[in-house]
C-alpha cells in the first residue's frame, strides 16, 4: 500500500545474549557474516527495531534476526515471524488472475469493462479503454487511491477498513493520469479493480482463491488475506511500529482491508521464499503466462526498475538480475524476490513510516541476503 516501488513507506537490544537469541545459523557465522552485520546495521544504527531475513537455497533454509520484535517487553524479533508483506500482494494476484488466463477465463488485452462492467467510468475514466494488462502492468492512468487516503491521521485508519468498491471510488473522483497504455504510474487502485476481476470471474472471494491457486499447493500455511475487521497478526508476530516524527506508535492491531488486493496478504519469510521460487520456476503458471508476466516495461519513477504483471526485476550491485516485489503497510516493510537460479530471500522490518535510513539499510540488507556466496 505504497506511494512507490522502494520508498514507500529504539535502538535494538545490544546484548551478545539477545544477538545469538535472534538467530538460527551457528553463533560464530551470526555474528560475523555479512547479513547479520547487514540487519545490526540496519536496526542498532539505522534504528528500526528489529529486522528478519529468510534465505532459501536449492532447499536450504536460513534465517538471520536482529533486534527487537516488542519494545515494551523487549523481546527480540521472533522466529518464524508472521508479518503483513504490504505490495508483496500485488505478485500474488497477478499470479491468480494469469492462472484465469491460462483457464481461458480471463483475457489480459480485453477491457476490464467486459468483466466488470460499469466500474470504471466517470471524470474521463473509461473501463473500456483499460486492459487486464494495464492493470497488472500500472499502465491504466487510474489515480492512486492511497494518495487520498494516506493524508488521514493514521489512527484515523485503524479501525477503518474499506470494501473494494469504495476505494475504486474514491480513484474515480480523480480524472486519469494519462491515457491507458501510454504511460506508467504504480497505482494501489490497479490492484483492487485486479482482485474484483478475479471475484467477479471465480464467483469466490479473493482470499479463497488465494488459498486455493497458491498457498494450498506450496504448503504456505502462514498466508493469507485477512478479511475485513480481522485486525489482528497470527502468532508469532513482531509488534508493526510506525515513526511520525515522535516515538514509534504500535500499530500492529490494524484492518488491512483498506489496502485488500493491492497490499493486505500476511505471509513469512520462508513462505515468501517459496512462493518466488516456485513462481520462477514455473511451477504456478505454464511457461505462456509466465513469460507475459515477465515482460516488462519501465518504471520511470524508479531507477533501475522494470515492471512486468505483478513482478519487478531488477539487479543485484554486482549486476545479476533478480525478480520479486517490495511492500509496505503501516508497522511492515518488506523486500522479497529470487534469482532465476531459484535462491530467494525475503527481509520484513517491524516499521513503516521509518526514521530516514532505514529504507536504504532494509535494501542493502536484501541484496546482501539475496546475493550468491
């Protein structure tokens, strides 16, 4: 539920005691390797509490912590830690909406008016002009819908929630930003119109369709997409803190259904590793619809980004390039992506809005996780 790709948006316990509590690799690799110095940098010195990375390779699975899952308590950032992954999302319902393609119940260069007919239009926007494509792709000219909503108070928001209909709504207040197809600008709202589409085609509720097309048949037992007023984390969780120029504020009771399709899925690290690896490898969709999620257009907005249907590619500072999808949402920010090779990484940070730094740390630290040694 980001305003862009990376930048949407306490010092951790110090202790050697708390430093080996939050870590599964050998005591003497965790104090010394490059990603835990990555993630103490990015807590201790960056100050976000506390920060996870799960590193998945041909089967072998790592898991790196550092710092403070809850700051009352001063727990340290759990194992296995549940999360919100904010756009990570986006991936997925791009994955489930491809999979119609492949049924041949979805059509990527048809109109979303011939699916949902009568949603978008109004201020110059046209559903028939906009594709399935330019939806997943941002390439619609719909307005964001978050650039509204995000100028609330956050307490505001807490309790809110929202039903998709809504937030196209408040898009359609807004004439487009340009044409459909001419240009690019991400847009939330692409993303809520994408998980009506597959309501609309499936008969079943997005969350459902989640569970059956991908979590089911990875064995991802910690993903999912919470419902409306289901405000609370699964266990175990960190606290999600946000920074607004005072003290973090906890923020982890909080209903996602105000970004729904576009940022509200909760998943893991290990759960995010596999489903990238899988999703590379061709294992979610036939080799036609992974190739059309993997053509991409730039992302002018976003050096060195590209953007396909629901996928990123980018590259690593030694050039390898990488696919995957960053996300963020009030208390989490997430990095997450693997190599065509199949190692994939995923890093969660406990805090969204974060003091300066801690974006660029949080990024460091997943390249460094990612990165082949």
């Amino acid at each position: 539920m980001r305003k862009s790709l990376r930048g949407r948006q306490i010092v951790a316990c110090g202790t050697l005691v708390a430093l080996l509590a939050a870590t599964t690799a050998a005591p003497a690799l965790a104090v010394t390797s490059p990603l835990q110095g990555a993630l103490d940098t990015l807590t201790a010195q960056g100050g976000a509490p506390g920060a996870e990375a799960v590193v998945t390779d041909h089967g072998r699975v790592t898991e790196t912590r550092s710092g403070i899952g809850d700051l009352t308590t001063g727990k340290p950032y759990p194992h296995d830690a549940v999360f919100r992954v904010g756009s990570v999302t986006k991936t997925f319902v791009a994955t489930v909406v491809l999979q119609l393609v492949a049924d041949g119940k979805v059509r990527l260069d048809e109109p979303i008016e011939r699916y949902l007919p009568g949603l978008v239009a109004g201020n110059g926007n046209d559903g028939r002009q906009i594709t399935v494509r330019n939806l997943l792709q941002h390439t619609s000219g719909l307005y964001n819908y978050t650039d509204d909503v995000l100028t609330a108070d956050p307490e505001s928001l807490r309790h809110r929630g929202a039903e998709p209909g809504e937030l196209v709504a408040i898009a359609l207040q807004h004439p487009p930003l340009f044409a459909p197809g001419s240009s690019w600008s991400y847009s939330n709202t692409d993303y809520i119109v994408a998980g009506m589409l597959v309501e609309k085609v499936t008969g079943h509720s997005l969350a459902t369709e989640i569970d059956r097309r991908i979590a089911r048949p990875l064995g991802l037992r910690d993903t999912s997409l919470p419902g409306r007023g289901d405000e609370h984390l699964p266990a175990p969780h960190p606290r999600g803190y946000l920074t607004l120029g005072g003290p973090p504020t906890d923020f982890t009771d909080f209903d996602p259904s105000i970004a729904g399709a576009a940022g509200g899925l909760v998943s893991t690290g290990r759960d995010l590793d596999t489903f990238f690896s899988a999703l590379l490898a061709g294992r979610l969709l036939p080799a036609a619809q992974l190739a059309q999620m993997r053509r991409t257009v730039p992302a002018p907005s976003e050096p060195g980004a590209d953007y396909g249907l629901g996928l990123i590619r980018r590259t690593l500072p030694d050039g390898t390039p990488y696919w995957g999808h960053d996300g963020g949402i009030f208390g989490f920010a997430t990095l997450a992506g693997a190599l065509d090779g199949g190692r994939a990484a995923a890093v969660s940070v406990n805090e969204l809005p974060a003091p300066d730094g801690v974006q660029q740390n949080t990024e460091t630290a997943f390249e460094v996780a990612l990165a082949r040694r």
